[in-house]
C-alpha cells in the first residue's frame, strides 16, 4: 500500500515561522513534521510514499531525497500552479493506480492507527474512508456528520455555532481507492472536501466515515504549534522524541554538553551540539534544537528555540518560540506568545512584549521595547469579527493601532484608487478611531469619501447609491457603551460576506498589506448630499398621499443623529409631532435594557396623557424602533413584526416577508391569511440582509425592532419603517391598536443556558443524534425540534458561551415548560 504526503502548504497563520520554510518543515522536538507522518507510515508498513509539493519544493526534496535515509521510498509531484487537495493528488495518479492508498495531511502531527482505519474501510467496501476526531470546538474545520453505520451523510465547512450538529471533524487523511480518480480532469483544480466528496454524496457511492480514537492536531496556528510541542513532550503522542532519556521526560541528543549548574526541569527536548552554560534553566516543556547556546543564566520554559539559535546570559524566553541563527543578547526579554524569526538580532536589554512577532533578518537596538511587530503587527485575537464586525473594549483593544492595521487589510482588498465611504456616530473615541480608519486607508491607495457623524441607515443608503467599493463605519456597541464597534460593509451597503470577512481577517493575521506609492497615495473628500438623497429616495418610495386625518405622534430621538433630519421629514407626511431628546449626543443615547426602558416608560406617560395616536423611540442609530400605542401601551417583539408585516400585507400584493427561524408559527400563519408568501431565515442579522438581497423579499423583520426595506437599503432602517407604518395606517384608517388586537397572542417561551465552548459541540451532536427517532426536525439554524403541535428550538450563540431555547406551543405554561425540558437535557449532556 502507497501513501500520498500532502505537502505543498505554506503556512500563513505560521508566519513568521514559516516565512523561509513550507509548513510541513516547520520542527516538531527537532524533526520536521513531515518526518513524523513518515515515522507514523513505516510503524504501519507503508513504506512507498508519494508527496505532493508547491511552496518551497525544493526544501523538502533537499532533506527526504530519495526517502532511504528514513527507511522509505520516496516519490514527488511538483505543482506549478495549486492544483487543490484533490487535483495535487490527481496529477500523480500514474504511482497510484494500483491500488488503494492512504492520504495525510503532512501538517498535523498525530499517531493515528492506520492500520485500524484501513480495516475499518475494507470492511465497509468503501470507495472513500475519511479519518474524524472529535474536537471541543469544530468551528474551524469541516465538520462531517455520519449516520450510525458510518456512511457520510453530510459536510458542512467550518460552520457557525448555528450549524454545529456534529464534533466529529474531517481530519484530512483520507483512504481512497484508484476509482476516485474517475471523478477528476487532468491538470483541474479540485478539492476533496469542496469539490469530490460532495459528488460521491449526491451520487449516493459507499463513502464511509472512521473516528479514530488516538491523538491528533492541526498545527494551523502559532499557539497550536506550541501546544503539539507540549504534547508530544508529555508523552500525549506515541511517537518517538530524538535523544537518549537520560532521566524521564529529559531527552538529550549526541554531543550535547549541559553544564552540572544548569537545571533541567522535565519534560525537555535537547538536540545535537546544544551548549548549556551555568546557571541556565531549561524547561520545563522546552524544546531546544541543534547546535543552539544557552549562555549563563539564561531561563528557556514552555519555548521552542530552533537550531543555532543564541540565548544570551540572563535571558528570560517564556512561553515563546525564536527561529533558526536568531540572536538574543543579554538581559533580554522575549515573553509569551512572541515569535523571534530566523536570523533576528535582539541587542542587549530589549524587552519583546507578548503577541509581537520579528520577520526574519529584523535588528531590534540595545534597550528597545518592542510593542508591535515589525511587520506592522500581530494577531490580536482568534476571531476578528464578532456579528456586527470587529469590536473591542474602547481605547483598550480597539485601539489606533488596531484600526491602522484593520483600515489597511481591509483597503488591501481592493483595487488602487477604488473609493472607500467612512462614518461615525458622534463619541469621541469613534471619531478618534474613523480617523486612523482613514490614514490607513488612504497608505493602500483608497480614496475616502468622509460622511463625518452619520446615521448608519443614511450611510447604508449613500453606499448602495454611491458606486462606492464599501464602507467602514465607527459606533459604539449597542447595549455597551465601553465596547467600539468596526462595521465593514460592501458595495451594497450591506455586510460583508463571510468569504470577505475571511479575506480580510487572512490579510490582519498575515500582516501582509499593501502599501501604495508616495505618488498614488489616496485622497479624502467630505460628503456633502448624502442627507438629501436619501430623503429624495425615502419620500419616493412611501409616496405618502394626502391623508383623511392627521396623525399625531410623539418622537423619542434617543439623542440620535436622526434629530436632525427627521422632525422636518416627519411633517413631510402630514404627522403632527413632538420632540423628545432631539438632539445628537451619543453619550447619552439608550444602549442598555435598562436605559431602553426608561426611555418607553415616559414616552408611554406622555402618549397615553397627551391622547396621541402613537409614540416612536429611536435606537441604535437610527437601526430599530420601539412603538407605544394610543394607550401609551408598548407593542411589543413579535406583536410589532406581526402588525407593519399585517399592514404590508394588506397594502402590498403578493408581499414576500422574510422572518427568522425563531419567529412564532402563529405569526407565519397569521402573515399567509393576508395574502403574503413567508419564508424563513436564520436569527442572526446578515441572514435577513440575504432574504432581502438575494431572496427577493419586500421586507424583513425581527422581533427587536429592526426591520428591512430593500427598496431603500438593504439594512435596518427605524426613520423608513416608522413611515412606512404610519403611510399605510393613514391609507387604511385603522390605528396601531386596532391591527395588532386582530393578531393572535403568541405563546413563545425562551431562556438561554451557559455552556462552555469545549461542550458546544458534543452537546449539539447528542442532540442531533436524539433526534432521528423519527421526529420532524429542520436544522436551518440550529435544532428546531417539532412534537406534535409545538416546537423547541436550540441555537448556539455565535460569540458567547451559552445555548438560546425557544419554544412555542398553544399555552405558554406548556412552552415554558417545553424550555426548561430542554435546558435540563443540555445541562445534563454537558457533565463528563
């Protein structure tokens, strides 16, 4: 039996480690680890091994050679254009049509059984075996869900929590018979994931998925390169570590010399021609590489210091990894999670920060603190974007800096001189932001088109009309005012796709930016009507007509910047109204639950004192609205979805309304009786903007106020709905009360549990698996669980630790009591 090596990775999110090396290169104890898989392939007896190569080939055949000094044979496929996981493999089909074969990842370090997960595939006649393990959190990998005999029944790469409904994750070994081939063109870039196994799917062939029960990682990460490090150390990975044990867990190669003051704290690797003076310190879980010095006094733990490297007396290196002939003198510093890349020059008495990482050949001068990386900067944190865009605590983590390096990868997407609109809400720490946003932006070559302090619906609409390549917009998280918000939009004026998202946080993490030339440096330009085009576009699309009475309404601004545009718009539709807090002061806008509701309880008092028609508070810059009736009673949730999507209903033809997965069956059916077609969507915002963009519908809504008119814009949008609202009651005569006592009472229950993120997915595969005892069961967003004539939903939170449960059934005693079922059930999967 053959082998194929997948090979040809570059490493990325390894920079700078892998800056002059491919991944597959990158040591493990002193081995690269490739060589381990190789190790791992010969304990099997696969000893004829294929390797697929790309970035840096010549790296990798210059150390295997012909593979005899590893007890192997070995053959290698060059590409020269990425041919893809499944097309590399295609192009050496002519050394492996003579039989099945085996394909690993020849970036992850693992001991897998083979031999057992061969059995395993000709036991089940299978044309495709794919290698699982369970991970805590699947977030990052393609997750593959089997039924119970094994047989694949779906993929679903790198999911959100919404989507999680397996831990079992593909693995990238795969074991494959010669047939597979049949699927491919020669010279064709294909993927097994993407591309092939989805075919094998659709056409129902014997594909077969194996959970092996032994260790493996992804080494995709700096902090996963350490951590494999750890393991292997501490013997969590049966494979074998270089060097004599001379005590256990302190492996020591040929010719090292460690001086009889020097402590050696287990576990440690040590390798060839190491140079350990008195004093020094070593361990524990360190690995130190070949003909390195370790000078007096010097501390190395939790590090990885690569061959002829030179730790200078007295240097602390913690928890960090220095590359190949770096140089650190003494009295330095290098502290967690920093990278010191090959052939660096740290002069005596610098301090390196944590998260900073050295490009290779850097030279830091005596005394310097290193605060950023000297490649404009370091990862900041595992994921960049939470559900709005990238946010942070003010002035702490969304820094200046931060916005520098954000403003560029993202600028870096697009072509030079394309033109970039900005704005901000009216804080202080927003403006001081949108304005690193700006220079950022303009060193990449973008022209900027500056709105200054603008409403997000305003600036969603001048996007879409503007031509412009995308927005980046500035404001404080609504419900936290401690915490800034970067929201990145596209040329619709909606958010980005998560390819782009992707892309943009690829190009922060890399810190690979593009920066224009003195002469093509971009220009800032103010925006000047972009008030006046939205209000153009806004009356053209309500038409408002003269109307039989005049409505009165209170308007509660919120301190938002619509106080000043609106009050003039308002009388525009032949509303009479009166002004609350009307002027722009986001300090003091609503953000909490708390401040929200005292804002209601006095617009409630005056509207229901005054005799007015309805009250209208405006929040979260102009993006959701909260609606007092004639009463001065709040409409609340799903009763306000359910009344403007009634009125539409009535007043629009064949109305297609779009509603989330968490929305009360009652409503959907409430929406169908007038006449509109429904359809669902996930709970999290882009998944409305999509229904709007790409599902053709006349509105969306949720149940917090936020509603979409695609005509306008393709956002949420409080000033348009409420004169939507208002048009449509002046055409029909009726009053907010009189719609919504039309509509059922909804029976909705809802609690959310905390769990932890290493249990998210396990918990949701036992439910997932709970479930196929023939109930109805819709996995659009999360678990929607049906029983008889009620539903319980369980979703995953995005970017918190807990579970949201939903329920609904015709008494609400029965849905609370459906919640705490389910809360209990989660509670009781999550213990070991």
């Amino acid at each position: 039996m053959k082998a194929v090596v997948m090979a040809g990775g570059e490493g990325s999110r390894l920079r700078p480690v892998t800056a002059n090396r491919p991944k597959p290169m990158v040591p493990i104890c002193n081995q690269p680890i490739m060589e381990h898989i190789l190790t791992l392939l010969k304990r099997h007896g696969i000893t004829e091994v294929v390797s697929t190569l790309y970035y840096l080939a010549d790296e990798i055949q210059s150390y295997f050679g012909d593979g005899s000094d590893f007890g192997v044979k070995m053959h290698y496929s060059v590409e020269n254009v990425p041919l893809g996981t499944a097309g590399s493999v295609k192009k050496a089909e002519a050394l492996l049509n003579d039989g099945p074969f085996v394909i690993v990842s020849g970036d992850a370090l693992t001991d897998c059984d083979l031999t057992k997960a061969l059995e395993f595939h000709r036991s089940k006649k299978s044309l495709a075996t794919l290698i699982l393990y369970r991970v805590p959190s699947p977030l990052e990998f393609g997750v593959v869900i089997t039924d119970d005999d094994g047989r694949v029944v779906r993929f679903l790469e790198k999911p959100s929590w919404s989507e999680v409904f397996s831990d079992t994750v593909n693995t990238g070994m795969y074991i494959l018979e010669p047939e597979i081939f049949r699927f491919m063109e020669e010279n064709h870039n294909y993927d097994w994931s993407s591309d092939i196994f989805p075919k094998l799917l659709q056409e129902r062939l014997p594909m077969y998925g194996y959970v092996m029960e032994e260790y493996w990682t992804d080494v995709g990460s700096l902090g996963q390169y350490r951590e494999a490090q750890e393991d292997l150390l501490a013997g969590r990975v049966d494979l074998p570590i270089l060097g004599r044990e001379s005590v256990k867990g302190v492996h020591i190669g040929p010719n090292t010399v460690v001086d009889d003051t020097a402590t050696l704290v287990p576990p440690i690797c040590l390798g060839r021609n190491v140079k350990v003076k008195k004093g020094a310190r070593i361990g524990p879980y360190a690995v130190v590489g070949d003909n390195a010095f370790i000078e007096e006094g010097a501390n190395v733990e939790r590090s990885i210091v690569w061959d002829s490297a030179y730790i200078g007396p007295n240097v602390g290196v913690h928890s960090a990894i220095v590359c190949s002939r770096a140089t650190v003198k003494r009295d330095s510093v290098v502290r967690e999670d920093a990278v010191i890349g090959d052939r660096c020059l740290v002069d005596v008495g610098c301090n390196i920060r944590p998260r900073v990482k050295l490009w290779p050949d850097k030279i830091v001068e005596r005394g310097s603190t290193v605060t950023m990386s000297l490649v404009w900067g370091n990862k900041w944190r595992g994921n960049l974007f939470r559900e709005l865009g990238a946010a942070g605590l003010s002035n702490i983590e969304i820094t200046p800096d931060f916005a520098c390096r954000l403003g560029s990868a993202f600028g870096s997407l697009f072509p030079q001189g394309s033109r970039i609109i900005t704005f901000r809400d009216s804080t202080r720490s927003s403006r001081m932001i949108k304005r690193a946003l700006i220079s950022s932006l303009l060193s990449v070559g973008c022209d900027v088109l500056d709105m200054r302090s603008a409403a997000l619906p305003i600036a969603r609409h001048f996007v879409k009309t503007s031509g412009a390549a995308g927005a980046l917009g500035v404001r404080k998280l609504p419900g936290n005012s401690r915490v800034t918000l970067i929201e990145m939009l596209d040329s619709r004026g909606a958010y980005l796709s998560r390819a782009m998202e992707r892309k943009v946080e690829n190009a922060f993490f890399r810190e690979d930016f593009k920066r224009a030339d003195p002469d093509d440096l971009g220009i800032m330009e103010f925006v000047s009507r972009a008030v006046e085009e939205y209000q153009a576009d806004y009356f053209r699309l309500l038409h408002p007509e003269p109307a039989g009475r005049r409505l009165r309404v209170v308007c509660d601004y919120g301190y938002s910047s619509l106080s000043g545009i609106f009050p003039a718009m308002i009388a525009q539709l032949g509303i009479e109204s009166i002004s609350l807090n009307g002027f722009n002061d986001a300090k003091l806008a609503p953000r909490t639950g708390e401040e929200v509701d005292r804002h209601v309880k006095n617009l409630s008092q005056i509207v229901g004192t005054l005799g007015y028609d309805m009250g209208v508070l405006f929040t979260e810059e102009g993006e959701r609205l909260t609606i007092v009736d004639e009463r001065g009673e709040q409409v609340h949730g799903n009763t306000l979805l359910a009344t403007l999507g009634t009125l539409i209903a009535k007043t629009v033809p064949s109305a297609k309304i779009a509603i989330s997965v968490t929305a009360p069956t009652l409503l959907e059916e409430a929406l169908k009786k007038e006449g509109a077609e429904v359809v669902r969507t996930k709970s999290d915002v882009r998944s409305l903007m999509d229904s709007s963009l790409t599902g053709g519908a006349t509105f969306a809504g949720d149940e917090r106020g936020g509603f979409i008119f695609p005509e306008l814009h393709p956002g949420f949008d409080a000033a348009f709905s409420f004169g939507m609202l208002a048009v449509m009651l002046q055409r029909t005569g009726l009053s907010i009360r009189e719609v919504s006592a039309e509509l059922p009472v909804f029976k909705l229950a809802y609690e959310q549990v905390k769990v932890p993120w290493d249990a998210k997915g396990s918990v949701m595969r036992r439910i997932s698996e709970e479930t196929r005892d023939g109930r109805h069961v819709e996995l659009l967003d999360g678990i929607k669980i049906f029983e008889d004539d009620s539903w319980v939903l369980v979703l995953p939170d995005a970017v918190e630790p807990v579970f949201h449960v939903y329920a609904e059934s015709p008494e609400e005693e029965e849905s609370r009591e459906l919640v705490g079922r389910y809360i209990r059930k989660i509670e009781k999967l999550m213990q070991p």
